[in-house]
C-alpha cells in the first residue's frame, strides 16, 4: 500500500502520483468508515468540541482589537 506522508505537498507530484495517493487515501478512509449494522454505527452523530475548551489556541488574526476600519 501507498504511503501518505501527511507534510507532502500532494499540489507538487504528478498525475500518476496523485491517484496513487488519493486510492490510498481512500481505501484507508474505507477501512475506517462505520456504515449502518456495524457495532458503533451511531445515525446523525453529534459531537460537541466546547467541551474540550483546554485545547483552545488563540489566534491573532482572530482578535477584537482590530483598528483596520473595516
């Protein structure tokens, strides 16, 4: 199997590549995906990522005080 290497720029490989990595991309998202009758299937899941607010980054470009005048 293709091995992904998630710092790859896939913008720069060529066409062949591309597909090579995409099928890969693929089959792995497959192997992982719950379909209904699977154990854990859980229809219209809803997950609430508040609750993990210890992990919240804060980013400048995000801030009140811009004075752009926009």
């Amino acid at each position: 199997m293709e091995q992904i290497d998630p710092l790859e720029d896939l913008n720069k490989v060529d066409e062949e590549t591309l597909q090579r990595k995409k099928a890969a991309m693929q089959e792995q998202f497959e192997k992982h995906q719950l379909k209904p009758g699977d154990p854990g299937y859980i229809y219209d899941k809803e997950v609430d990522f508040s609750a993990d607010a210890g992990t919240v980054e804060h980013c400048e470009w995000d801030s009140e005080d811009d004075q752009s005048g926009f």
